[in-house]
C-alpha cells in the first residue's frame, strides 16, 4: 500500500494505492503491478516494506530501481483521440509498450 497526498482539487481520488507486490528478502517487496497514482515507481522496483498495527503493509521507500519507467497518458476529451484510453494504448502497442487503463473523474491537465 502507498499513502498518496491530494491536491487541493482532490487528486488523485484516493488517499492510497494498493499494488501486487512479492516478498524478495524480510521488509522488501518487488512491485508486480503498474501504479496509476503513485510516482517515482515502476513495475519491477523493490521497496521497503512496515507492516502497521492493523496488518496492512505500507511501502516506504525505493531500494532498488528496476530500470522500468511508469508513464502516463492523459488524453483530452476535446483532442484528437476524444478521451479514448484504449487508443492511447493501441499507438504504444507497436513500441512493445504494455499499459492499462483507468478511468475517473475528468481533471484538467497544466
């Protein structure tokens, strides 16, 4: 789990993140899973882990670098690709660039 900070606009819309993760060593973990909101990880990074009180585990900090990158697209809705994800992906694809989708309230990009 990744505690995230909001802005004044609220975003992200969530006050954490939760990734797959696997146990490497005692309080590491290697992220299995691409981050919608949290920054500066990727698939692939090993993190120190704490669990808290309640048994949830809280990734605290990068370790170990993967070399992998996290990118992410926002496309307008009023550009050319309308808002569409999955077009957005399928421009990626001949790059052998893998990604998801998600999708929430709009925000505007500066």
């Amino acid at each position: 789990m990744f505690e995230l900070e909001q802005d004044d606009d609220g975003w992200p819309p969530a006050g954490s993140e939760r990734l797959w993760a696997v146990s490497v060593a005692p309080g590491r973990a290697r992220l299995d899973d691409i981050p919608f909101f949290v920054r500066g990880v990727a698939c692939g990074d090993v993190v120190r882990i704490e669990a808290d009180v309640e048994g949830t585990v809280w990734a605290k900090e990068v370790v170990e670098y993967s070399g992998n990158c996290t990118i992410r697209v926002v496309p307008d809705r009023n550009g050319d690709l309308e808002g569409d994800l999955n077009t957005v992906l399928n421009l990626f694809a001949p790059l052998g660039v893998e990604g998801e989708c998600v999708a929430g309230p709009a925000r505007r990009i500066s």
